[in-house]
C-alpha cells in the first residue's frame, strides 16, 4: 500500500493505530432521526409559536366551573374533552373508568374567639372530616413544623387545636414545595396521636394575599379523625401575633365535609396512530379534574389545553410519526392519582409498549428546561430533541428533575419519563385558591409550550431509537402539586 502522506501514515503505524479506523456513528444514526423528520419538529414549532388553540380550549375547560372529581361538573368535562379529542382530528378516543372515595366539602366557617374576636380566613382540606354537625372550640398551641409537632409528648395536646405555622419557601421549580406538604398530607394524623381535637396549617402556598388553600389530606390507620383546615398567610400570621403575648389564643371551628359512597368519572384518552409501530406510545397530558374553590384554570386546564393542542398539530400533519402519540385529560389526580393509578394498572406488563411519558401539571410558565429518566441511549435522542427546543429559550439539562404525578404510576412499572419544566415562580400563589382562574394565563407563553410539546411528543415517536427503561434510582417527582 502507498501513502501520499508518507509521513502521517508512518506516525500512525507507529503509535499503533490503523490507517483507517471505523468510522464513529453520526449523530442522525444516534439519534435515530433525519433531516426531514428534524425540518418536520421545528415546523411544528414554529407554527404552534405563531399561535395555537391552547388558551381557547383552556377557556372552554374554565368555563365549566370547578371540576372536583365525580362532580357533575367533572362528568361535562369528560364529555367535553371526549368531543373535542374528536373534533380535533384523533384517530381514536376512549374512555377509561375511574372509581374513588368521593369527598365534598359542605360549610366552613373558622373565628378566633378570645382574646381578640375576629373571623378567620380557612378552607378545609381535601379528604377532611368535619366537626361532628356543631362547633368545635378550643385552645390552639402553636408548632413551626410538622417535625416540631410530630416531637411532642404523646397526650401533651388533649382537647386542643394543633396549628403548624411553617412557611413554604419561593422557588422557580417549586422546590418549597416538598418540604411544607407533609403539613397538610399527614399533620391531622400526627395531630390527633398527640391527642388535638382539630387541626390548622398554614396554607401550602406562597401569595400573602387572603385566600386559603385546600389540596389533599389523608388519615393513617388506626388514628381518630379529626378535622384539619389551611388558613390564609395572613390569618397564620394573625394567630401567631396573638400567641406571642402569651394569652390562650381559643378558635372556633364549624365545618361541615367528608366522604360519601364511591365516585366515578374517567380517563379521557385520544390516540394519533402511528405509521408503522401504533401499538407503541409516547404519552403526554394533563388532569382534567379541579378543585372546588377556583375553575382550575393553572391546575390543571392549562395542561390539558397545551397537551391538547400539540396532539391536534401532530394530528394535522400529512405524514404521522413512526409511532402512536397519545394524549391523556387524566381524571381524579387532586384527590388520590386515582386515573393515573387506573391507568397504569390496565397497561401493567405491557409498559414496554410505553416509549416515554411527560406530563403538564405545573401551571402556565413558559418551559425553560428538558429533562428525561430514560435509557442512556436515548440521549441522543434528547439531545437532538433539545436542539429543536433551544430557540424557545429550553435548555437540555441531563440530571434532576422528575416524572409529573400522573406519569409517576407508570415510571414504577419502568417507562421512561420526560420532564418539560415550566417556570413555577408564581404557581404557588395561586394553586389550590378560589384565585386560580383564567385570567392568570398568558396566551404567548401557552403556545410557547405547545411548541414544546408538539415538537418533542413528535420527534419521541419518530426517532427509530428506543428509550429503553427508566433508571430504578428515578428522582423524586417534582413539587407538582397538585397532590
């Protein structure tokens, strides 16, 4: 053999490397896209950018009212969501039954009696019973934490009201949000075993303004049940001034709420079939169901709108992807993840046939990250994925995040989860609060994430790549709070 380069090839005998090595897969073969299916995702983008129908149907959802789950209310909703999958373009829509305890909410009203008379502002939380059908009054000791609480005596708060005063922190991710929740989801129960007839939060939330906000509780085996209530930042504070003179603080509480017989509603779920593997399925969507007090439209309208209306773009176009993209308007999430747990129950072990889930569920700030547990080969993917995403101002960031609550049944079975982060800064003002309505939504910033969305869900179901299996070490789902 000749070498017109005689030098250079003499080097590399002598380092001991071959004269022609194999060549390194390109990064269209590691991703397992090409050039027309990338063009195909930023045109999705950039019509979705120039305006999508995600603040009308988000509108739409809004104007049925709150949607507590098993509600009539809820059930026009399934029903909405079922035509308009239709009407926009799905090959194919089903409905999945969901049964659950069905809780209601009924009168509440909270006032401190002594020292200083004066109303409270509260709402009961989700799952709560009430006083018994006549008021409660008593003493209320004060604790800076649910740890603090969980620290007393056993028997140190017979015929009192336990109120825990931690103050949930701001952050653009939410991440205040995991160390206050335990407040609301487990303090009754830790209350009522140190003998508390009743128990006060400070609500889960960061507005200073005077709305309270609810969200779910639940009460451990074995364990008297006793009513638990979140009051306003303000009203917290309040408490805590009259406390510090070092008089009895005594509230009265007359609330009225629990649980009565089985609800149902479903899963609404909307199927654009794929070209070649239709029996395999990235998956995206939000809840359709809300709590009583706003019309839901941060939680979760939004998430049911931009996921919506990316399905429908992919829907429109004259070729579909590879495989299937489903879109689910999950039911019952506010009070226990009863759709999602159903759902990951009748796809069991068949989840392989799952190529990833994302989940919108944490309000309508712009998305400003990427964010995936999946196999390390699917990383080219995400990659050329994020390229697509980057003039949206979305950056691919390869550790932290985590599955949205209704994506976190199906990442326990093993399916590859995505993480579209939105910007939470101000989600916690608003969450859970009769404050949470439409005019909260910024039209630009949901088509934003729709074309997000539809670019990602689009280019998921085209790569030839598969995702494989999510890593067994997952992260914590994010503050999506909506549980």
């Amino acid at each position: 053999m000749r070498c017109a380069l005689r030098s250079l090839c003499g080097g590399l005998l002598l380092a001991g490397l071959p004269l022609f090595a194999p060549a390194l897969p390109t990064a269209e073969a590691a991703s397992g896209l090409d050039e027309a299916a990338l063009r195909t995702a930023e045109a999705l983008r950039d019509r979705a950018l120039a305006g999508s129908p995600a603040f009308a149907l988000a509108e739409e959802i809004t104007l049925i009212g709150p949607r507590l789950a098993g509600t009539e209310a809820d059930h026009r909703a399934v029903r909405w969501a079922e035509a308009r999958m239709r009407a926009l373009g799905f090959d194919r829509v089903a409905l999945q039954e969901v049964q659950f305890p069905f809780w209601q909410r009924g009168y509440e009203h909270g006032e401190i009696v002594a020292p200083a008379p004066q109303p409270l502002a509260l709402t009961l939380l989700g799952g709560s019973v009430g006083t018994g059908g006549r008021p409660l009054e008593a003493e209320v000791v004060a604790f800076d934490s649910l740890a603090a609480l969980e620290a007393a005596p056993e028997g140190s708060l017979d015929g009192k009201i336990a109120f825990i005063a931690y103050r949930m922190g701001r952050a653009r991710d939410g991440a205040g949000y995991g160390p206050a929740v335990g407040a609301r989801s487990n303090g009754a129960s830790v209350a009522a075993r140190k003998g508390a007839v009743a128990l006060l939060i400070r609500s889960i939330g960061t507005s200073s303004r005077r709305f309270a906000h609810t969200g779910q509780m639940r009460y451990a085996e074995g364990v008297p049940k006793i009513p638990a209530a979140a009051l306003s930042s303000p009203d917290a504070d309040q408490l805590l001034r009259l406390l510090a003179r070092g008089e009895a603080v005594r509230v009265r509480l007359d609330l009225v709420a629990g649980v009565g017989g089985t609800g149902r509603s479903w899963n609404v779920i909307g199927d654009v079939l794929g070209r070649e593997r239709p029996d395999e399925f990235v998956v995206i969507g939000g809840h359709l169901d809300s709590w009583d007090q706003g019309t839901g439209a941060l939680d979760d309208a939004a998430g049911v709108a931009i996921t919506l209306a990316a399905g429908a773009a992919i829907a429109a176009l004259p070729e579909r992807p590879r495989r299937s993209v489903r879109v689910i308007a999950w039911a019952s999430e506010e009070n226990g993840l009863w759709g999602a747990r159903e759902y990951a129950r009748s796809v069991g072990s068949r989840w392989p046939g799952h190529q990833v889930a994302a989940e919108s569920d944490f309000g309508a700030g712009r998305i400003y990250a990427l964010r995936a547990g999946a196999a390390p080969e699917a990383w080219p993917v995400l990659r050329a994925i994020g390229g697509v995403l980057s003039p949206l101002g979305i950056a691919v960031e390869e550790t932290g995040g985590g599955p949205g609550p209704d994506v976190g049944p199906l990442v326990a079975l093993g399916v590859p989860w995505a993480q579209l982060a939105q910007d939470g800064s101000d989600y916690f003002d608003f969450h859970h609060t009769p404050d949470d309505t439409l005019d909260k939504l910024e039209p630009a910033a949901l088509d934003q994430q729709v074309a997000a969305y539809a670019a990602f869900a689009y280019l998921a179901a085209e790569t030839s790549v598969d995702f494989g299996e999510a890593p067994k070490t997952a992260p914590s789902p994010p503050p999506a709070a909506s549980r």
